[in-house]
C-alpha cells in the first residue's frame, strides 16, 4: 500500500559551513545536537514537520523528540510554500526518500520539486537565553 501525507510548517535560510553543505544548527530556532544521525523515522511517531528553508525540514515525534534533516540540495520553493507531500509502501520516512513541493497555484493545489532527505540528526531547541 502507499502512505502520502501533507506536511508544513515554518522558515529560515541556512547558512553554508566552509565545506558548501548547510549546518543544521543554523537554520531556524537555535538547536544543538543531542545524539547520531538516524538513516529513518517511523511515519507513524512523526507530529508534525516545520519546514525551517529550502533545504532544512524539522521532524518532531510524538513524545517531544524532534530530527532535523538537511537534505543534500536545495530543494526550490520549499522554504516558500512551507508544504510537501511524499509516497512510499514502508512505514518509515528514510535518508534519500523523495519528498514533493505543494505549490499553491491560482486557488489549487499542485505538485513542484522532487527533492531527497537527508539524515535525521537529533536536535533539541535552544531556549532564548540558555547556552549551548
């Protein structure tokens, strides 16, 4: 069978490191990393998923837990429509899976870029005024 599910949320531009790839401690909220990379996320934990720019997706799970994925490319309007949607027969979310942009064109809905995730690093938010 296949799952699809509309996921939003959220926005910022990442900041490039000296090695051309974006740092997921710079995109949106302030986070730090609090663990390894996971390769995939159970669908079913996922709670909801701010897109923080074209390239960084936060995953926060049920219970709190939240994963930020830096996928590999800018991923074009992403970080502007806020919105993707994805297709897939397991019930999990994986490093590399195609995501889709939902355009939002003359009152309808439409599918934009296909883009792939990347890794789910565990991150927790850094609240206003506490060090990291």
């Amino acid at each position: 069978p296949t799952i699809c599910a509309v996921l939003a949320l959220g926005s910022c531009a990442p900041l490039e490191t000296s090695a051309g790839r974006a740092d997921p401690k710079l995109a949106g909220p302030p986070v730090k990393v609090v663990g390894e990379a996971e390769t995939c996320l159970q669908i079913r934990s996922i709670h909801q998923t701010p897109v923080r720019s074209d390239q960084v997706i936060d995953f926060e799970l049920v219970g709190g837990k939240v994963y930020r994925s830096t996928l590999p490319n800018r991923c074009p309007r992403l970080g502007f429509e806020e919105a993707f949607t994805y297709s897939t027969s397991i019930n999990q979310l994986c490093k590399q899976t195609i995501i889709r942009v939902i355009d939002r064109v003359g009152g309808g809905l439409t599918t934009g870029a296909g883009c792939g995730l990347g890794e789910f690093v565990p991150v927790e938010y850094i609240e206003e005024g506490e060090e990291g």
